[in-house]
C-alpha cells in the first residue's frame, strides 16, 4: 500500500493530466480495500455514515495525509484512503425495486459503490456555479441511483462501472458535475459493504432483477431504422425554422445486437386490484376506466429550461440554421388564463365570448385557454404555470384573490384587465357614471407611439393617481376624447421579475352583435370593430403573446394502411363478415364507412368518418408507410394503421372500434393534426405540425402483472418514448427524460410530451387505448426533439440526423411492446431500473398538501406506481395529486387508509 501511494504520489508531483491521473488510479486500485475520495478542501475524508465524526485539521483536507493525495485542482482534492463501508441500512430509504436490492448481480467486480454528498445551493450561500453547457455531466447519466438519505448534507447512495465513476469524479474536481434541484456536489467517496448488509437486502426481496445496463440490451432488438431526408419534415416546419437543407441518401447501415430478454418468475401473488386511484371501484363487467386519472396527458409543462439504432438509409443532412426559430423562451407554460368572477350564468357567458375573441387574435396552435374558477385562485399552484391571466369581471374582488393576483405580478406574471376592480399601487379606480355603458372615441397610444382613434363602450370607470406609490407607466395608454381626457387604459410594469399588467376601462372583449344597443350604436362600433382588434392584438403582443393567426384545417378522412401484407388479408377479411350494410360500422361515438375510395361528397365530421380501404395511389406528405414498416418490428402492436391529415382527437378513432377487430389485429390511430386533443381532466393537447400524434390499442389480461398495476400503462409509455431514441447509437445523450406520472421532458426543465391512457374492462381483459403526443420537429409551444439534436450537433460538433415522426413512431411502438413483455414477465422490477435512469426526480423534493406544507424528498414510485417520498424522521409514503388541473407534483396528499 506504501509503495502504492508513494508512486501515486510521484506521479501527481511530475503534473500527469488530472482526467488521466484520475482513471488510471481507479482502474489499478479499484479490486484493493481502499476508498477513493472526491472532496472540498473543506470536507473531511472520512464520510460521515452514522455519526459526525471530527476531523482533525490540516491544509488542504483536514484529516488527509499529504501522501494520500493524487490530486489538487483549487479547492478540490482527489485522495485514496481506508476502506469505508456501509454496515447499516436502516438510515438509508432504499430506492424502490432498485437493482440494489439485488446486489449479487450490481456490485460486480468491474463496478463501484459509492456516495454522494450535496447540499442545497441557497443553504450555504454558495455562488453559483457556471457550467459551460457543452461540458456539464448530469450525474444520473453516470450511475444507477441506489438509496438515499434525506437531510443535510443529502446522500445519495449509487453505483456506477469504473469508467463512469472515474467521469463523475474528473467532472466534480473540474467544477461542471450537475446534480438536481439547485443542489451543490460536496463530496464522493467510494464505500464497500459488510456481509450482514448484504444479507439483509436480500430478506428484503424474493425475486431478482437486473441491472440497466442488460435491462437495456435485452429490451434492444434487431432493427433496420430508415427514415429520408428532412426534405420530409414538410414545408411549413421548414418554413418556421428557416432553414435550408441540403439531403444526400447513404446507404451505409449497421445493425444493433440483439438480446432476448430470460424469462421471468412465475407471476407474483396477486394484490388487491388497484386502478386510478384508491377511490374508484372496479366493475368488472363493462365499465370503463379512465385509467388513471393521473396518468394523462397534461398538457402543461412546469420549468424554465434552457438548450444543453443504426441508421439505415439515414442521410448526411447540412443544416443552416436560421435565426428565426421561435422556441417559447418566456419561463411560463403557454397557458392563458381567464378569470370571470364568480360561478354564475353570466360569468359563464363572458367567458365563452372571452374565448371567441381570443382564438381570432391569437396562434392557437401555441396556446391553451383555460377558465381559472374563483374558487381555484387560492388551491391550485397555477402562478407557475400561466403566460397570461386576463380578469375580466366588475364584480369586487376578494382580497385573498386579489393577494394571489399580486403575487402572481411578483413572479413576472402578466395581467390584463378587462373593465375589472383590480387595480394595485399608487392607481385607483373611480366611477364615473354618466359614462356607463356609452359608447365614446377612444384614444390609443401603442407601443410605437403612434396613436389611433376607434369608438368603443365604455364600463363608468377611470382611473385616477392616488395618493400611494406611483409606478412608472409603460408604453400603452389609452384615453378618452373628451375635455378631461379619462385615462382608459393603462400599463404598469410591476417589480423586478418582469411583471407587468395592463388594465383597460373599455369592452375590447365584446363583439357589437352582443351589444343590446340602438342601430346607430351598433354602426358606431361595428365601423370600429377592425380597429378594436387591432389595439387588442397590440395589447397581448406587449404582454408577450404571439397573435400569428393559424386557421384550424377542416377535417379529412381516415386512410387504411397496414404493416404487413398478410395483416391487410386478414383485416380485410373480418372486415367483410363484420361491416354493416353500405361498409358501415356505427358505434357510440363514431360512424364509420368503409370506402374504396375518397369522394368528396362524403361527409367528415368528429362523429362520422370515412375509412379509405384502397390506398396504394395514396402517398401523403407527412406519413411514409415504407419508412414505418421498416421500423416496426412487433408481434403484434401498431399493425393496423388508420391514418388521417386532419382528426378532431386520434383517441375518438379507435373508441369502438377496439372492442371488435380479433386481439391478433394490433390497431394504431396516426394523425399529422388534431382539432380537439384531450388531456388529462379535460386538458387540451395543442397539435401542431410537426407533432407525433398517435393512439394504440392494446389488450392486457387483468390476471397479469400489468393487469393488476395498470397505472404502470402510463409509464411504459413515456419511457418507450425515451428509450426510442436514447437506444440509438450516437443518440444516447441527447437529454431526453421522463417525469412522473405520464411526461417526456428534455432534462429536468421542459416537458415536450405526455400521455393519455383510457381502459375499459370487459370480463377478465382490460381494452386500453394509450394516446401519445410528443414534439418532433415543431418549435411551438415549448421545445422538441429535433431541436436538442440540432444543438447537440452544434456543441459537440456532430452531424446527427434529424427525426422523422413516422419514424419514431414505429420505434416507440416497437419499445414498448418489448417493455410490456418484460413488465409481464417479471412485474416492475423488470422495468424499474430503466424508468429510474432516465427519470427527472432523483433527489428531488416537494411539499406536501400545499406551499406551505412539509417538504419531502422522492424516493421511487411504489408498486402500482404512484409516487413515494420519504419525510426526514418520517417512514416512505404512498402520495397521490389532489386532482388540479396545473402540475401534479404540486399539493401531493396522502390518501386516507380504507
């Protein structure tokens, strides 16, 4: 050991490379007893397991002997010392169904054991670090998270293969290793564990798991992907990027290995039937769940974000990429909210009208609309997750209501009022009653400065400089054409975050024809009614809105495609002894005729549908039938496609539908746009182009692992997403995750997509439809695919190709029957440590029942798969959401016990 440590020490003092001096050390010394430390100068060596143990102090690392040392970079120290181990678990919240329980196969000789100990940034009021974004290493990327320790500092326990630990450890001493939620790496040190450690985690666990690594192999299948060129992604993406891009074909081509998966345990003995939640009960003849009512598609994405299979065919793609990419780049969701006062009639109907002017003055396909209900201001967490809230009511305004408002301004929120009592600051609100509801000329001063006159009708408020703070006015203001010039509209930048409001004393909202006023009244506004537009669209677009108008694509009928030549024979074949007189199938919600061909008196409407059959002279811009058929390699799933251009929801097509085709017959729903895509809790999914829109039928026995966690639908789903392209080669970086319950993100910051999953049971089979929206090649509303490829390329100086939606289409379709049949096989474990690696929760904390309630830390999900978390001193928790519509890792409860 001596000897060992004087060479170390020699070959430090001769200035080798840090990166060089790290692996090397670790790969000789990783089979001797002795522990490797990555540490602050300030950090101790020994790792503080049980109890705080005092160092004692010298320069540099207290407690550390100058010949242990390998390396120094600033403040940071790389040093071996004494064996370490865990010989203690009952301190530590096992991650759930991790490998680790398993540790014959994970802690092997060519892997490492090891802790990690961080802290909260704002804790210790550390500057905070700058990570070039190119050279940031995510720490999840390097290592399969084992157990955890809440508290401070926060450890994490791990294990990685000797290479990746020697990466996370250079990352640390260079200052670029990224650890969750604004937390700060202090230290890393390698840990052996005693026998009686092991011993005890096997009683924890009667069935065996394997590691990610053979997880991902066996779950890997042999596949020619094809896709063509970015010329494919159509016209109008490539319009919106403003790119041009030059495409050769290449016929180079790989083959990745195959690996079948080793068959499982026989299944488990079966708990009690858990679906949706603890509070619904199961019929178990014809009743239809909607399963998981958690396990949605939320449509609303949370964070601030910023950019960080062979290929067959694929293509070498030069793309010019042009400044006019427009990527969401505001922090907030891009939801509008529209509060109306109270639950009445009345407020009802203002905002339908609010919704009507709103969809012709702003992109729909960049913005949802949603009715923020009185009684939802105060419970639901939606001051994170608005672009805009618009109040529109003269009724008072509670003061608990109006201190949400403000703090929602506080947080860089924007309001716009509209002939409503709020107000705030130095301005005040005073009626004026010979102006009520009279229509008067109206001056507007837009952001340019130009001023434009319009009638309007008027509410009976102005507003008036009081006596308290004045804030500076900003660049919109509006008054009336009369001697005193009645201020009617004004903008209040508020705070330092960016807030602003503008509040308006005039009906922009309503249209003249819902005006109950003489002819004359009504010519007066009608002759206004461009310009009332305008200043309306003036006034959003300050607030940082897009008013590009899109016109909603009239509906188009379903075309007949299938995978495989023999699968057409027998669709068709059922087909002839199942329709209906004049090829009609009528069902509860859907009519649909079977047609040779497409003639243009058909009629297309959400609940009557033709269904092309003959499609061989068919070949539509955005879906290649050859490029999916090369890429789907399944048994059974995704073999039956009904496509369409334009559908008002993909999951409406195959409600019916799915009872009827024979269980061989996998269908798949695929649409480039939709009209009406549902989320979670009556969400509205936006689908704009370049967006992969689909919904797949499957079937699952309910005596089954799967059929007895169908909640786990919903996650296999989201990570066949990420695993369809993070299994590519090459691909594997690009920072694609899933969140908890039904989302794919890019990193911890952005979600670009989620999942909608429907069941019904009928005797002992659940019918499922999982509907599945993803971001390929679109921009708006948030961030997609093709954009994290198109940067990766650019940092890293790759040429990655681009994807194409019918590509990954069939990709995740493929993963996910193979992730089905592994859950299958062995239930949760099977599938857990791949869900875990690619997850954005590790050492993650949230509160519990509101903002104010306890903080807790997530530790895993449990075995039906809700979220689970761990309250330092407390025991591991089963939480549910409360059911809002905004983000469902806000106000987490805990359910009653039955």
């Amino acid at each position: 050991m001596l000897i060992t440590l004087c060479y170390l020490y020699l070959w430090a003092r001769w200035a080798a490379r840090p990166a060089r001096i790290i692996r090397s050390t670790v790969r000789r010394l990783h089979g001797t007893r002795c522990s490797f430390t990555f540490c602050r100068s300030g950090g101790g060596s020994k790792l503080q397991l049980e109890q705080p143990r005092p160092s004692p102090g010298t320069p540099g690392a207290p407690g550390v002997a100058e010949d242990s040392v390998c390396l120094r970079m600033g403040n940071r120290v790389f040093f071996i010392d004494e064996s370490q181990s865990i010989d203690d678990l009952n301190k530590w919240a096992l991650l759930l169904v991790s490998p680790f329980i398993y540790p014959g196969d994970v802690l092997k000789a060519e892997h490492i054991a090891f802790v990690i100990e961080s802290i909260l940034l704002q804790s210790q009021n550390l500057p905070t670090p700058f990570f070039p974004s190119e050279t940031i290493l995510k720490w999840s990327d390097c290592c399969l998270p084992l157990a955890c320790r809440p508290g401070e500092p926060y450890k994490l326990f791990a294990e990685a293969s000797i290479d990746n630990f020697s990466e996370l450890g250079i990352a640390f001493m260079e200052n670029r290793l990224q650890m969750d939620n604004g937390m700060v790496p202090q230290k890393i040190v390698s840990v052996h564990l005693q026998d009686s450690v092991l011993k005890e985690l096997q009683q924890l666990t009667s069935s065996k798991i394997t590691e990610v690594e053979e997880l991902t192999s066996a779950l890997s299948f042999k596949i020619k992907p094809e896709w063509e060129g970015t010329k494919h992604l159509g016209r109008d993406d490539q319009k919106v990027q403003g790119e041009e891009c030059d495409q050769k074909k290449s016929s180079a081509s790989q083959e990745e290995p195959t690996n079948a998966s080793e068959k499982g345990d026989d299944i488990d003995e079966h708990h009690h039937l858990h679906l949706s939640s603890c509070h619904e009960c199961l019929e178990l003849e014809s009743s239809t769940i909607e399963s998981v009512k958690f396990a949605s598609a939320e449509d609303i994405p949370d964070l601030p974000y910023d950019f960080s299979s062979s290929l067959e065919g694929s293509i070498n793609t030069t793309c010019h990429i042009g400044q006019g990419r427009r990527v969401n780049v505001t922090g907030k969701p891009p939801n509008i909210l529209l509060f109306v006062g109270s639950d009445s009639q009345e407020a009802h109907q203002r905002f339908q009208q609010l919704c009507c002017i709103l969809t012709d003055c702003v992109d729909t396909d960049s913005y949802t609309i949603y009715h923020l209900k009185e009684k939802k201001v105060l419970s639901d967490p939606w001051l994170h997750n608005s672009l805009l809230l618009i109040i529109a009511t003269e009724e008072p305004i509670s003061e608990a209501i109006c201190q949400q408002f403000m703090a929602y301004l506080s947080q860089g929120g924007k309001v716009l009022g509209l002939s409503s009592s709020f107000t705030f600051g130095g301005l005040q609100l005073r009626s004026k009653e010979e102006l009520k509801k009279t229509i008067q000329t109206l001056v507007f001063s837009k952001a340019d400065d130009n001023e434009m006159k319009l009638n309007v009708l008027t509410s009976g408020g102005i507003y008036k400089e009081g006596t308290g703070e004045l804030l500076s006015p900003g660049r919109l203001k509006g008054y009336l054409e009369n001697i005193e010039k009645d201020k009617m509209i004004v903008h209040l930048p508020f705070g330092t975050n960016g807030g602003e409001a503008i509040l308006c004393q005039v009906h922009l909202e309503m249209s003249p024809s819902t005006l109950t006023q003489t002819q004359d009244a009504f010519n007066l506004l009608k002759s206004s009614n461009f310009k009332r537009y305008e200043v309306l669209k003036e006034i959003l677009t300050v607030l940082g809105l897009s008013c590009e108008l899109n016109r909603i694509p009239p509906l188009t009928p379903l075309y007949l495609f299938t995978a495989e030549e023999e699968v057409r024979v027998s669709f068709m074949q059922w087909l002839t002894g199942n329709v209906g007189p004049e090829g009609v199938m009528t069902f509860s919600k859907l009519t649909l005729k079977f047609v040779s061909s497409y003639k243009p008196e058909l009629e297309v409407t959400p609940s009557q549908m033709p269904v092309v059959t003959t499609t061989e002279e068919f070949s539509p811009e955005h879906f290649n039938l050859e490029i999916y058929q090369k890429n789907l390699q399944t048994k059974q799933l995704g073999k039956v496609i009904l496509f369409a251009e334009v559908t008002s929801s993909t999951m409406s097509l195959l409600d019916g539908l799915m009872f009827e085709v024979p269980s061989g017959l996998g269908l798949v729903a695929i649409a480039t746009r939709q009209t009406q895509g549902k989320g979670r809790g009556g969400n509205v999914w936006l689908s704009p182009m370049g967006c992969s829109l689909s919904t797949l039928h499957i079937r699952i026995p309910l005596h089954s692992h799967l059929g007895q966690r169908i909640p786990y639908v919903q996650h296999l789903m989201s990570l066949a997403v990420v695993e369809a392209v993070r299994s590519i080669p090459e691909y594997q970086d690009i920072n694609l995750r899933v969140k908890w319950p039904n989302d794919i993100y890019y990193s911890d910051q952005m979600k670009l997509g989620g999942v909608l999953v429907n069941s019904t049971l009928m005797g002992t089979t659940f019918y499922i439809l999982i509907g599945c929206g993803f971001n390929v090649n679109n921009s708006n509303p948030t961030i997609c695919i093709n954009d994290l490829i198109i940067e990766y390329n650019k940092k890293h100086n790759k040429n990655l190709s681009l994807f194409r939606v019918d590509y990954l289409i069939a990709r995740t379709i493929t993963v996910l029957e193979r992730l089905i049949d592994a859950f299958q096989d062995k239930g949760p474990n099977a599938i857990l440590p791949l869900y875990y690696k690619y997850w954005v929760h590790s050492g993650q904390q949230v509160r519990l029942g509101s903002d104010e309630g306890p903080m807790v830390w997530i530790v895993g999900i449990d075995d039906y798969g809700f979220l689970q978390v761990h309250q330092e001193g407390g025991d591991i928790v089963t939480v549910h959401p409360d059911g809002n519509s905004f983000d469902m890792l806000r106000n987490l409860i805990i359910p009653k016990k039955q």
